[in-house]
C-alpha cells in the first residue's frame, strides 16, 4: 500500500524546509548555507514569532464539528458488460457490484474513522471541539463565535492506474508497466464563524494504492534483463486507516489555517508573505510551506460543490 504519514512534509508537498533545521559542514558551503537561511530567518522572525504565541498562548475559538454527511462511492473501473444504451446511474451500478473494493467497505465505519481521528486531532492541538448535544448552549449564546467545521460532500472513488517503472542496466534504459489499484478520496470541507460573513469551501484530493518495490537486473544464465519486484496490494483494512490518516490531516489542515490567519492579522501588513506556516505537533517545531494542500471552491446556493 502507499505510504502515508500523518505529520510532516510528506503530506506537504510544496514544504520549503523546517525552521529550526540543522546545519552541518565545514567551511564555505557552512558559511554560504547560514548566509541563506539568516536572510530567510530574518523576515520570519517576526512571523514566526507570532506562530508560536498562536499555538502557545493565543485564545482559540471554539469548534463545532459536523459530521460528513454526503458520502459517496463510485467506481470507474472497466466492465466488459455490454452498457449500451443504458442510462449513467444503471452503468454506475454496474461497476460497483464489480468492484475489488468498495462493495465490500461499510460506509459507516469509514465516516466514523475519519470523523473520531479528525475530532481527536483537533482536540490535542488545542481546540476546544463539540458536537451532538453540546452544540446548541454553545451557539446560543450571543458573545461566542465558534468555528463551524462540516463536510458537505465526500466521495471515494474506485479505479486502476498505470504504473511505469525505469532503471538502467549498462547504458541502456528500461521500463516496465503495471496496473495498480488505486483509491481516491474527493473531500469538500467548509469552515464557517458563527454570527459573521466568514464562509470558506475547500477541496481536497487524496489517494492510496498498491505499492510496487522493484528494479532492473540482468540474468547471466539467460543472458537478458529482467524485472524482479515485490508487490503490496491494497486491501480493505488499509483504506480504513487510511480514512483515520485522512481525519488527523485534515483536522491539521484546519489547525494551519488558523494558525496562518492569526500571522496575517497581526503582522506588519509592509510586504507580501512569501511563505505559510505549517505546525509539526511531533516535534513541536514549524515547517515552512509555499501554500496551503487544498483548493479554495466556489459554491453555489444549493451547495452543489464543483472541482
């Protein structure tokens, strides 16, 4: 199965490197390395500065968390039935009972995964969160302006996609085809404060699947060039975690959000911010990224939510 780790910059794609790394070496490259990072220390500091009382010291408001409501599956893997004249929702039945995976996965417990990871994982980054009974006294009162975190829309998505490893034997390249099992995660996220005009949609996109470990070799005895490889299929049990990995980084997401906001509105507005701050709770330190692993949406009046 792919790989996915719940903190760090892994899942940040776009990190630049975490603030508080360490340098080692002699000499010029030393020198040249410090050079670089004082000039980028120099305009974060007073960001950075700002991070930290946002996660130590700073009030946070608190969060009312809904749970996923729509939740979708849909498989677009090849049928060999003849769907000829048929209408879209009948082939969509179809290749989901011929489905390898999502036939057989409890929509339920997958909601639960995501919602009681997503809920933890905000709570030990030091929001106040609620839910259920608890929310009604919170919003009633008129001083309190809480954040409202739902899920609108998500959907998972079923399918195959080609695999294409190379290596080089001598001088010469090689390449080999797969198909993989591949799982997307389609996740429309709306953060709203209660009692003003603050409504933000976001889209997020994930994926997990088979995990091929190979590489190019040249049998003797037969005098070609072979691929060996292991191959870890994906099974059910991994996309259930994978819902729980999903919850920890979206409530993470959320976290950095926030965190982002309170640098933009209380730092000396002279000059654009050329970076945004990411919080690693593991090592209690900040990484700094070039934007945030969602895409702003548009929504229209029904809340139908379009890529």
């Amino acid at each position: 199965m792919k790989t996915i780790r719940t903190f760090g910059v892994s899942y940040y794609k776009d990190a630049i490197m975490k603030i508080s790394g360490h340098i080692k070496g002699k000499g010029l490259l030393k020198l040249g390395a410090l050079a670089v990072l004082a000039a980028l220390f120099i305009g974060c500091s007073v960001e950075r500065r700002l991070a930290k009382e946002f996660v130590e010291e700073a009030p946070k408001p608190p969060v009312v968390f809904k749970k996923p409501q729509k939740f979708y599956m849909v498989s677009y893997r090849k049928t060999d039935k003849d769907t000829t004249g048929m209408k879209s929702w009948q082939v969509d039945s179809i290749r989901f009972y011929e489905s390898k995976y999502l036939q057989h996965l409890d929509e339920e417990q997958l909601k639960d995964n995501f919602s009681k990871a997503f809920y933890k994982e905000l709570e030990d980054l030091g929001f106040d969160v609620y839910q259920g009974k608890e929310v009604a006294p919170l919003i009633g009162k008129d001083t309190v302006k809480p954040i409202i975190v739902s899920f609108p829309q998500m959907e998972m998505n079923e399918y195959t996609e080609l695999f294409r490893d190379r290596g080089y034997v001598g001088d010469r390249v090689y390449y080999k085809n797969m198909e993989l099992n591949a799982i997307d995660l389609n996740t429309w996220l709306k953060l709203t404060r209660h009692r003003t005009d603050q409504q933000k949609v976001f889209y997020m996109q994930d994926s997990i699947t088979d995990y091929i470990d190979g590489y190019f070799y040249r049998n003797r005895k037969a005098g070609k060039v072979k691929y060996r490889f292991e191959e870890h299929k994906l099974e059910k049990g991994d996309i259930y975690e994978f819902m729980k990995d999903m919850g920890r980084n979206y409530a993470q997401y959320v976290y950095d959000y926030y965190l982002n906001r309170f640098i933009d509105i209380n730092r000396d507005k002279t000059g654009q911010r050329r970076y945004l701050y990411h919080y690693d709770p593991v090592d209690d330190d900040f990484i700094l990224i070039k934007q945030m692993p969602w895409t702003e949406m548009e929504m229209d009046s029904r809340e139908n939510f379009s890529r």
